[in-house]
C-alpha cells in the first residue's frame, strides 16, 4: 500500500528558532500534500494545500509566512515552522494524495517549543 | 466551507455490542466519506469509506451508510472487541477540491 514518511517524528525547540518537518511518499508520486496540525484532544485541522511546482494554499487564519511550505518533487514537501514558540507546539500531520480520493497519512511529527 | 458535525464526542460500549457514531455536514457538493481510527500519539488511520453513488457498504464488523438527501453519514461497529477503543474520526471532502475536512472526533472505549 501507498507510504507516506515524516521526519524528525518528535522535535524540541527554543522559542525563536525555525524548525522543518520533511513528508515524503515512498512508493507513489503525490500530486497534492497536506498538512494539519492536531492539539492535544482535538480534530486534525488543515494547514495548508500543496501542489508539486506551485505555491501553497493555506487556510485561512494560518500565517504563511510563518508556516513556510515546500513541495519541490511530487515525493517530497516540507513545513517550516519559523520563529516557533510555546503556542505552536502541536502534533503536526502531513497527507499525501495520488490521482483517487483516499488521503495517505504521515505518522505524524510532535513538536515542542521550550 | 465545509462543516461537519460529529455525535457523540465520547461513547463507551460494552464489548461485543455495537457502536455507531454520526455526523452530518453542510456542503452538497461532497462526495467522498472516509472514517479514520486514530490511537494516542499515531496516525489516522483509513477504516472504511463511501463515495456519494453509494448508500452502505459494509467490511466485516464495521459499515458506513450515508443519506445524502439528509447529508449525514453514520458509521457501524459491530461485536466491538477492546482493541477498537480510539478515537474515531469522519470526514468529507468534494473531489474537485481535494481538501478533507474533519468531524470533531468520538472517543469510542470499549469496557470488557
């Protein structure tokens, strides 16, 4: 079945600094990636759309250019959280989409910012 | 946009009963109806999942039947085992627009 990878699955971070989460399919070329970002007890909420070559689509209420996307090959996007601090530790969810309807999920990366 | 509606937020079962969680969403437009299971600290998990040509499909214990008419779909667990204790989530999407959207989730426990 279709793979879909994350990296760093848990981070720990200084208010201030940026960190980047790489999603990458493994064994199927992604057309479109999401991300979501999931509080503890909550429902996962879409971040942003991303289009291999093109820019990405952020929901609203969600600050591009602290959220920075990245989706350069159909098997690789990236999320960059930039300026992190306490309030954007969360758990963070990519999803991989090929040509049909089903989403792949990542496993999924824990950040904390100290 | 879309929004989906989910009921219960939490349910407890005793095991080899059966659990059925709800939602109902706005958007007519949506087509596509996956269920995710989701235990602490993982991925969701794909269950089951209709698309609006049809009206119940069924994968062993569980089954997903939708009332577009209505615009609510139901999920059905059935002779729940422990091991289906999680949090389960819907969720609806309009193919042209890809995007998911999710229903606040159900704490499904199963008391053995």
């Amino acid at each position: 079945g279709a793979v879909v990878s994350q990296h760093p699955s848990w981070v720990i971070c200084k208010s201030g600094t940026s960190v980047k989460i790489e999603c990458r399919s493994l064994d199927f070329q992604a057309t479109t990636m999401f991300w979501y970002r999931q509080f503890p007890k909550q429902s996962l909420m879409l971040m942003a759309t991303s289009n291999e070559g093109s820019k990405a689509t952020y929901e609203q209420g969600v600050e591009k250019d602290k959220f920075l996307i990245n989706h350069a090959s159909l098997t690789l996007s990236t999320l960059t959280v930039t300026s992190a601090h306490p309030e954007d530790s969360s758990f963070y969810i990519c999803s991989a989409r090929g040509g049909g309807f089903e989403q792949y999920f990542g496993p999924g990366t824990r950040l904390t910012v100290t | 946009g879309e929004n989906v509606e989910q009921h219960p937020s939490t349910l407890s079962v005793q095991e080899g009963d059966s659990a059925v969680i709800k939602c109902t969403y706005s958007d007519s437009a949506s087509n596509y109806f996956p269920w995710y299971k989701q235990e602490l600290g993982k991925r969701p998990q794909l269950i089951i999942d209709i698309r609006s040509n049809v009206g119940e499909k069924k994968d062993q214990r569980i089954a997903v039947t939708l009332n577009k008419t209505a615009k609510h779909f139901s999920l059905h667990i059935t002779e729940t085992q422990p091991e289906d204790s999680a949090v389960y989530f819907c969720a609806c999407s309009n193919f042209g627009n890809e995007k998911l959207t999710f229903g606040t989730g159900t704490r499904l426990t199963i008391i053995p």
